[in-house]
C-alpha cells in the first residue's frame, strides 16, 4: 500500500471540526499535522472490514462502468473515490473504528444507489430542496470532484425557473477533511451552514483537500461553480465569493485575483501573504526567486483589484488572524478604498453570533445589485500574466516580471478610452466599439488583428508573431503548468544508471502520490511512446527522465529553442551560464513545448513545495522559478528535491540570463524584459 514519506515536525495549533475554531500559532499549523497530510490513521478498522470495502469496491466500479458515460456519473464516483483514497491511504480519523465503519457503509450504500439510478437514467438526489453532494469531472487530471449544495426549502430552480443568486463558501483548514470525511458530513448535514441567505443557493466547493484554496484548489472553485450553474440556473451576475480561515485566505486571493467574477467578496479571518503573517525576521529571508513568487498569492500585491467589487471583511476582536485584515484595510486604505471591517467582540477564531447578522446583510445587499459586466472603469494590479485580466481590460507584457505592475482604463462617453499605467509592455481591450485610445496621454493606434475578439491592441516592442514570448496563460513558473489539463510521461528507453536515474524514478512516483494524496486526483500516465498528438495538443506534458530514457525529452530537445536555452548530455547540464555535471544533476524547468507553444513542456518537475510546507497553507506556494538545476547526489528531503545549484526565471522570450549569482543571493532584481 502506497504510503508518503513522513517527516515530524510539530504541532502547533487546534482547529475545530469545521474550520471555524482555532487558537492559531504564527506559523498557523495545525494540532493534527504531523508532518504528513493526510495524517496516519487514529483508529485503523481491521483487516477484515478493510478488505469487504475493497471488495464491495470493485464490485460496485465494475457496476460504474455502465454508467460511466452519464452526465451525472461524478455524483456517483465522488463516492468510490473517497473510499478507494481512504483504503489507500488509511484515512481513517474516527476515535473508534467503528466511526469508519460507518462512514465507509454509508458512502458504498449510497454509491450503489446511485448509479441503479443512474441505469435508469435518474437522479432522485437533485430533486427538491436542502442538502445535496454532486460531483463534476475536472479539467486538470479527470478525476471526479466533490461539492455541496445548500437549497433554501421552497426555491425552485431549473432550467424552467427563474435564475437564483448563489454565495461560493470556502470551508477552514482540516488535516482529516479527506475525501471521506468531507463527503459524508455533506451527505449527511440536515441543517444549513452558518449563513442562510434568502432565496440564494449556497455550493460547498471541496478544493482539493487542504491546500489554501492554490493550485488545483483554485481550479476546483471554478469547476465547482460553473457546474453548478449549468444545474440551478443561477445568475451569474449575483454569485458571493466568501470563507473563513483558510477559506477565508482563499477568499482573499481569488476575489482579488479575480475581482471581475463575483458580486460580492467576503472574507473571514484569514491570511493574505508569507512574509508578515509567518513573521519572517530579514536573517531568515528564502532566496531571492522564492520572495518574487510570493507574488503569486500574496494578496497585497492585488489589493487594488478591489476597486471592482465590493469587499466584506470580518474578523474576531481577539483572534490573531485579525492582524491580517487589519494589514490589509492598511495597505486598501493607501489605494483609496475603504471596506468595512466588522469586528467580533470578545471572539475569538469564530463569527459573533450577532455581526454575522451584519456581514450576511450586508452581502445580500451586493448580490441584489449584482455585478456590473461592462464597467465604465476598470483597475488591475499584478506581479504575474497568469492573472492580467478584468472585466474587458488585459495587461500582456510586464516590463519587469514580478514588480508591481498597474493599468487603470476609464470608458468615456463617445467609445473614448484612457488608460493608465505602470510596468506594462502590452495591453488588449475587449469591447463593442472604441473610437479612440489614450495610452498615459497620448493618443495610440492599434494593432489588433481582425480575426480576433480583441477590438484594441498595443505592444510597447514589437513581437513576431512565430517568436516564443511570455503570454497570459504560459508565463511560468513551473508549477503554472498544474493548474490545467496535464498528463504525466514517463521513461520508455532503458533508464541510464546511476543516481539520475534513481532520482528520476523516485522523485515521479513521490510526485504521483502526492498528486493523489494532497491534490486528490489520477494524473493521466503514460510512457513517452504512447503519447499521442491529441495528448500534445490538448495537455501540458510532465516529462521524466534524460534524452537517453525519455523519447519525447530527446524530441525536444531536438527543436532549435530549447536547445537554445538548455544543453544536456552525457557530460553536462547547461541552462545559460550555469553548469552542473551530468552524471548527478538534473534539470527541472517549464518552458513552451516545442511540439506545441500553446501548452508547456514541464521537465522533471511536479509540485515544487513540499511536505515541510504543508504544515501551513501559507507556505504552499511555488518555491522555483522557471527553472533550475538540481544536484541529487544527496536524496530529497522535505524540503527540497534535490540540492539547487543554479535557479532563475527566463526573461520574455523565454531565453536564459547571463547571472552568475548562487541562489543564496537574496537582493538579486528579477528579469527586466528588454
């Protein structure tokens, strides 16, 4: 039975069932971590039960299999999954095994009901009001999600119904709300959560299990949303964005990453960056390219994309998380906004029972207004092409990736537009009809193609259209690449020998079960010989191995453009200036497949942080740039895969720098895109 490395290393806090209650140390860990999520078992059911379940297991998948091409087929297999994982992976966290038993009955029960219903076309559970699990496919790896679904007694819904608001509530931190147990406390609640807005569906995403609401978990919001508009016909333009604690982080990041998509946002208690909220002294500052990819998340770096929609905060009067909101009703204040605070007097991680009252008024009110889809002004701030959208305004190309970079685009009357901005080489616009563009004053012409939605265009330097640059979508860094469809390409030559190839099978099957055990899903393997030209077309690839075992590495390779930017041989590993024996490096990187520039090609890398990190979600960001060159002499830790002799990003043409500075370096600038 597949099972992790585990590595001890410490408890720290303690956080209530449903991820309202804590007492939070700074480095907001939880009591249950333990240096390994999920965490081991607390009272393993015996053998016996273990092996009736899997029994009845491939009973019931071999049942699936006529249903799989069902519509609704995820809403039986979000329930074989979360007990095939909670065999798997012992995720069994009842304090008795008879709690297991329980929970693996009652969701094999319901499995089998389903999908004899599912047979004759039928789906009973969407059928009235209260409690519903759904599930829906993902995009990313296939696997079915789960979600829940909260339907006010009397509101009908449907295709023949008049469309309803929904509020998107993002659930707390839980080390043990594993597929298993997150299914069942959605199968069997009989009563709303905290907040019951009128008239409104509220959707539980589960967001991949615990991981900030980041990665796959931010893909997953999405997903869950869009299915679950297809299924109640609900507005668009009236959807609340809202969480508490590590739901309310992920309310921070994606309402501001993404401020153009909901009415309202609302977060709780939660954390917005790495550096003030674990308190990292300058003597403990990570290397240079770790600090620059805090930018992916860190939600002050975006503060003045609240501009688009209106915000609710709220925090406990003694809760150490309120320090967070506090920093950032700071760090709004200097950008001309003004949200609401509300506080709880005397509480601590948790809702006052009378300011909730407050907080749900209030979001209703901005729900009821609904979202503005053709503003007449609009605000963007990023560090990242990876979120450079709003509403129909887009920045291109940064100038110098990873500083702050600004557009601000007011629509006058007269289809006349004036933009505004700072740190910007390129800019797109999305509407009707525009008569004239002032770019920092002066009137600019476009360059926009006609084939294209885009009605207005601009680019400070002009780009070939064949010549590799970065774009939204395909910016980097490495772990971009696992936030949509992906597929995982192993060797198919004899391996070479050595610790390169020890490394390499080691460091795929720990980035597979990982994958499984944290991100909850199947990645899609196949060996480098049967990846088809559909496969390259519609997925990035995550390639393993060296030219010598890989096929698809030595295709490549073969391409003038990544043979520009990387020699590997038997001898050496080059990327720029920065070298490293062949027979113990490796390199790991993300660049434009050469077989296809519209999707990556990811080398020798999946999920860059690692077990260490898990301890809190606010460490679970990107830790290498674009690329690096790994020394696996030494075997992985928690930490790192392998010791980094060289990492850097590559500038916008996807070529490598002339550096020579060591990663310990911490003051080194990013890339300035000449």
């Amino acid at each position: 039975m597949l099972r992790r490395l585990l590595f001890v290393l410490g408890s720290c806090l303690c956080l209530g069932q449903n991820g309202l209650y804590a007492q939070l140390q700074p480095d907001g860990a939880t009591a249950s971590f333990r240096g390994s999520l999920p965490p081991k078992p607390t009272a393993m059911p015996s053998s016996e039960k273990i092996a009736a379940w899997s029994q009845r297991l491939v009973q019931l998948t071999q049942a699936f299999t006529s249903v799989k091409s069902h519509p609704r087929a995820a809403d039986a297999d979000i329930f074989l999954k979360a007990v095939r994982y909670a065999i798997e992976f012992e995720e069994w966290y009842g304090k008795k095994p008879e709690d297991s038993e329980r929970v693996a009955n009652a969701l094999l029960d319901e499995a089998s009901q389903r999908i004899d219903a599912l047979q004759k076309n039928k789906t009973p559970w969407m059928d009235g009001s209260g409690q519903k699990t759904l599930g829906f496919y993902s995009s990313i790896d296939g696997s079915p999600q789960p979600y829940g679904v909260e339907v006010p007694e009397g509101l009908a819904f449907g295709a023949n119904q008049p469309s309803v608001p929904m509020w998107i509530w993002l659930h707390g931190r839980g080390d043990t709300t594993t597929d298993l147990q997150f299914v069942y406390s959605r199968l069997t609640a009989k009563k709303p959560g905290q907040f019951q807005p009128k008239g409104t569906i509220v959707i539980h995403p589960f967001g991949r299990y615990c991981n900030g609401w980041k990665s796959a978990g931010e893909t997953d919001v999405f997903e869950a949303r869009n299915d679950a508009i297809a299924r109640f016909n609900i507005d668009r333009n009236r959807i609340a964005l809202a969480g508490f604690s590590m739901g309310g982080a992920g309310a921070w990041h994606i309402g501001a990453h993404f401020a153009d998509q909901w009415a309202c946002v609302h977060t709780g208690a939660g954390f917005v960056d790495v550096k003030r909220y674990q308190k990292v002294t300058p003597d403990k500052m990570p290397v240079w390219y770790e600090q620059a990819l805090w930018g992916v998340y860190d939600v002050p770096a975006y503060a003045r994309n609240f501009h688009n929609v209106p915000l609710v905060c709220y925090s406990g009067e003694v809760d150490p998380q309120r320090d967070s909101a506090e920093y950032m009703v700071e760090v709004l204040d200097k950008e001309g906004l003004h949200p609401p605070h509300l506080i709880g007097p005397e509480m601590g991680h948790k809702y006052h029972p009378e300011v909730i009252k407050d907080v749900q008024a209030r979001i209703e009110s901005y729900v009821s207004k609904g979202l503005d889809t053709s503003p007449k002004k609009v605000v963007l701030q990023t560090r990242t092409l990876a979120y450079s959208r709003m509403h129909w305004l887009q920045i291109t190309s940064i100038e110098n990736q990873w500083e702050d970079a600004r557009a601000e685009a007011v629509w006058e009357d007269g289809d006349v537009i004036r933009i505004t901005t700072k740190n910007v080489g390129g800019i797109e616009l999305r509407l009707p009809a525009i008569a004239k563009v002032f770019l920092n004053g002066t009137e600019t012409a476009s360059n926009a193609k006609k084939d294209r939605d885009v009605v207005w265009s601009w680019q400070k330097k002009e780009t070939a259209s064949n010549s590799l640059h970065k774009r939204p979508g395909l910016q980097g860094p490495i772990d971009d690449g696992l936030k949509s469809r992906f597929i995982v390409v192993l060797p198919d030559r004899e391996p070479d020998s050595g610790v390169v190839h020890r490394w390499v099978r080691e460091e795929s099957s720990h980035f597979l079960v990982r994958w499984r055990s944290l991100m909850r899903g199947d990645p899609t393997v196949r060996k480098a010989s049967e990846v088809s030209e559909a496969d390259i077309r519609d997925c990035h690839l995550v390639l393993w191995g060296t030219p010598a075992s890989n096929s698809l590495i030595a295709r490549t390779m073969a391409s003038a453009s990544l043979k520009s930017v990387l020699q590997w041989d038997e001898r050496v590993v080059r990327i720029g200036t920065q070298e490293s024996p062949a027979s113990q490096s490796i390199p790991v990187l993300c660049y434009p497949n050469p077989l296809n520039p519209n999707k990556y090609v990811i080398i020798n890398s999946g999920l860059t942080f690692r077990e260490a990190h898990d301890k809190t979600n606010s460490l679970q960001n990107p830790k290498l740039p674009d690329w690096a060159i790994l020394d696996v002499s030494e075997p992985p830790t928690a930490i790192s895969a392998g010791r980094v002799v060289a990492a850097d990003f590559f500038d916008c043409q996807w070529k490598a720098l002339p550096r020579a500075k060591s990663p310990a370096d911490r003051d080194l600038p990013v890339v300035a895109c000449e």
